[in-house]
C-alpha cells in the first residue's frame, strides 16, 4: 500500500502575509479604542494629548479596497492623518527596473566584474576584500540583490581554481550585497520606501549609515578572508570538502578565460551608471540643513535657472541638489537610462524593449509597496493608529532611547521572516515605528536605520529568501552549510549592531 507523502509546508508570499495582516488590523478595529492625538503646526504628534473618539470599525470592504486607497493615497478621513500615496514610490521602483534593464543589456556590469578578476590573477585572495566591497556598494546604493545571480557562475571556478571552494565563492557575492543592504546608505527600496514613509529626506542619517557600512563590511570581509585562508592552507577544513572532486568537474574552472573583454562603450556605461547613484546621494542629502552655510547646489541652480537662454532651456522649476526626493530621482534614472542607450548605440525599438522588460522585473516590488500601505489605511481609516501610539508612549516612557532603538532592531527581525520584502516591510511598519520612536527621543532616521539592519541581517540566512536559494543552489550545497557558515557571522554582526544602535541612540 503507498503511502500518501506529507504535503511539505510552503511560506507563504509577501502578498498574502500582508493581506492576512490587513485583515487582522480590520478584526482589530472592532475591538481597539479609537483615539486621536492633536498635532503641531509642523504636523508632529503632541505627546500627552491623546482622546478617545467614536469608534470606527472596518468591514470586507474596506479590506479590499485598502491596498487601492493605499497606492492612490486616499485620505483616512477627517479625525487622522492623510495616508501617503505609493504611487511616487512605486513608480520609482518601476523606473529604476528599466533603468538596470539597460543597464544588464550593455553587459557592461558583468564585463567590468570579469575585467576586474581577470586584473587579480595571480592574486586572486585580494579579490575577496575587492569584490566584497563592490557588491556591498551596489547592495547599500540601489539594494542589488537578484542582480548577483550571474556572478556566481562567474567566481566559482576562479576561487575554486586557487585552492579556495564554493561557499568562499558565495559569501563574496552573497555577504557582499546582503550587508551592503543592511548598511543601506541610499538604497530606494529600502531606505527610500521607509523614509517616504515616515515623511522625512533619504539623507537624514546618512552618516550613521555609512559608519555602520564601513564597521559592518570591515567585520564581513575579515570573516570570509580568515575562512579562505583556512581553506587554502587546508581543503579538509572546507565545509564542502567532500563534494570537492564533482564540484572541480561540474564547474569550468577555465570559464574565466572566455569572458570577453571589457569594450570602451561598457566603460563608459560603467562610468555612468556610478554618475547616476552618485547624483542621487548627493541630491538626496539635505546639505543646508545639516550646514546653513553650504548653499552651493543652491546657487548654482539660481545662476543656471538666471541665465537668458539657459535657463529658459532648462526650466525655471529646477530644484537645487539636496532638495530632490521621489519625483526628481525618478526623473534621473529616467534620463540616465536614455542617456546610457545613446551612449551604448543601443536602437530605440531595443531601448523601449529592454527599459519595460527591466520595470515589469520590479512591477511585484511595486505592487506589493502598495498593498503594505493597505496596512496603514485600514489602520487610519479604523482609528486605532493614535491608539496603539499611545500605549507605545506609555510603555516607553520607562524605557531608555536606547533600549527602545535596540528592541525595535529586534522586533524586526521575526517581521524581516513574514515580510521578506524591505520595501513592503517599511511601507506596513513604519507608519507606527516611527512616531513611536519619537516618543523615547529616538530620531525617525534611526528607527528606519534599526529596520534596515534586521532586514538585511534576515536577507543573509533567510530560505524565503530567491536569492540566498538560488545562490546555494548554483553552488551546489545544501542551505544548511550556508547556515552553518553565517552562524558566527550572524552573531558577531548581531552585537555589533546592537552597540552601535545603542551608542547612536545616547547622542
């Protein structure tokens, strides 16, 4: 007689997590107090001033149609604040995936990765603190992630050729990215998403940000080199080791050998393509807030915009770098991909092909930014917002703001599991965290800098994750070696976010 196989249990998608979690919120709405707080002239919650009002549960319908006010930014009503549209953020996200449509068309990514290994032969370990830092680059600039998946197959035979094995080859590209994302500086889907949320610049915490991007690396990258170099000396202490001899015959070490040279059109796409995340961090940065006198940007945009016929060419509403946000940046990647096809001789029919294949890749990212604002519509909507942000003030009012800043880091580690998706992570969360952070005296920049770091932390280990299966996948080993690499990596980091968050909170 046969016996019936156990269904294996399957996570469920981001989508449905979240649309469980809006439904959850509306059942909640029949049974939490509705409350209001009152604001300032600035639009800041005023602490202590919390009151009940009528209660205003939600139904079916407005479960459904919450993802839909959400993405068109529908007001909750009179007594709460208006729900921020996704539409700006969404369209963003849609943008930037024709951008790097055009960007993997040219090829000019992959062929600068194999121009710089081939630059490294011979010295092949400094290739590790090399490649680390610019896939942690492209993770913490624009959240590179499923764009990784070709490298693989690139540095495999490389490190395995040099005494290395494949899980060295992994964590160069994987830990890489993961921990640049972690360390986002001015990642869109991450940082971007949670600071529209909250209402405040990408730039604010900029420079927390990148301290912690630097310590964070710098821990990474000693990790893999001490692991490489235990394998190099010894290829019993691989963790791969007894698989050694298939994986020498599966992978072609001599692949490396065939990837056609960099062309001088790749190196000026290359070169573009940094132009272009260098703009948007330096747009991004709120200089004259951070120093009144630093008004060059906006000077220069004066003089420009004053010009006779420059000027009237260029428009009279050019906004001065630092004073950019969503509309603009969306605008850059929009240019840049155009500027990027002529540059390359790319044809248009080729252009408009690649540019929609490219933002129907992210269109998931999108939509799922959208049905995470459901989150706070309903929320809103169901008066319960106020309400769960004054038990926050009251439960923290005996809390030190570093204590808070370290339990929000925490809490989000179980959410980064449900929600593996950062963008639709901050769009359901970030509407409460926020101003609760405001109530310990913990800044809204650093509450989205503890997200982003138990988000990333997650992305490194998670098996919901496409990118760290397909990663171990190509490599061919099984997740649990992946696991039993990180593990002390995990922890180190784990702690050391904790004293950075905990010191960054004290200041």
């Amino acid at each position: 007689m046969e016996q019936t196989k156990k269904k294996q249990f399957q996570m469920p998608s981001a989508y449905t997590v979240l649309f469980i979690i809006i439904a959850i919120i509306a059942v909640l709405t029949w049974f939490i107090p509705a409350g209001h707080y009152s604001v300032n002239d600035a639009g800041n919650i005023i602490a202590g001033s919390y009151e009940r009002v009528e209660q205003n549960p939600q139904g079916l319908w407005d479960i459904f149609m919450a993802p839909i006010n959400g993405m068109l930014g529908v007001p909750a009503g009179e007594l709460t604040k208006e729900t921020p549209a996704a539409i700006p953020i969404s369209f963003f996200i849609l943008v930037v995936g024709g951008f790097l449509g055009i960007i993997n068309k040219t090829g000019a990514l992959d062929a600068g990765i194999a121009s710089v290994v081939k630059r490294f032969k011979g010295k092949e370990k400094m290739l590790i603190p090399v490649l680390m830092i610019l896939f942690a680059l492209g993770g913490s600039t624009y959240g590179m992630a499923e764009e990784t998946i070709p490298f693989y197959a690139l540095l495999i035979p490389v490190m395995m050729a040099v005494g290395f094995d494949t899980v060295v080859a992994v964590a160069i590209v994987l830990v890489g990215s993961q921990v640049g994302c972690l360390a986002s500086t001015v990642n869109p889907f991450a940082t971007g998403v949670a600071s529209q949320a909250v209402g405040i610049s990408m730039g604010e915490g900029i420079g927390l940000r990148f301290l912690m991007f630097v310590v964070l690396l710098a821990i990474s990258i000693a990790y893999v080199y001490r692991y490489a170099s235990k394998v190099e000396k010894d290829p019993t202490k691989s963790l791969v080791y007894k698989q050694r001899e298939e994986d020498i015959k599966h992978f072609d070490i001599d692949s490396i050998g065939r990837q056609e040279s960099i062309t001088k059109r790749q190196k000026h796409v290359n070169i573009l393509f940094f132009i272009t995340f260098g703009i948007m961090i330096i747009s991004l940065i709120p200089w004259t807030t951070l120093n009144k006198n630093f008004t060059i940007f906006e000077s220069l945009t004066n003089w420009l915009t004053g010009l006779p016929v420059v000027g009237t060419v260029l428009g009279k509403n050019m906004l001065p770098l630092g004073e950019w946000y969503f509309p603009e940046i969306t605008m850059l990647f929009l240019v840049m991909a155009i500027v990027v096809a002529i540059t390359y001789g790319m044809k248009e029919s080729v252009f408009i092909s690649e540019f929609l294949t490219g933002a129907s890749d992210l269109i998931g990212v999108a939509i799922v930014v959208a049905v995470a604002r459901g989150i706070q519509v309903v929320m809103n909507n169901g008066l319960i917002t106020d309400t769960i942000l004054h038990w926050g003030e009251q439960g923290l009012s005996s809390l030190s703001s570093s204590v808070f800043l370290i339990l929000t880091f925490i809490f989000y580690i179980p959410m980064s599991f449900l929600i593996p998706s950062t963008s639709g992570l901050a769009a359901a969360t970030m509407g409460i965290m926020g101003p609760m952070g405001e109530f310990a005296g913990v800044g809204k920049d650093l509450v989205i800098t503890a997200y982003q770091s138990a988000s990333g932390l997650v992305n490194l280990i998670t098996p919901t994750s496409a990118i760290v299966m397909g990663a171990v996948a190509i490599a061919r080993f099984d997740i649990s070696v992946w696991w039993k690499f990180t593990g002390k990596l995990i922890a180190i980091l784990f702690v050391a976010i904790c004293v950075i968050l905990g010191v960054a909170a004290m200041l």
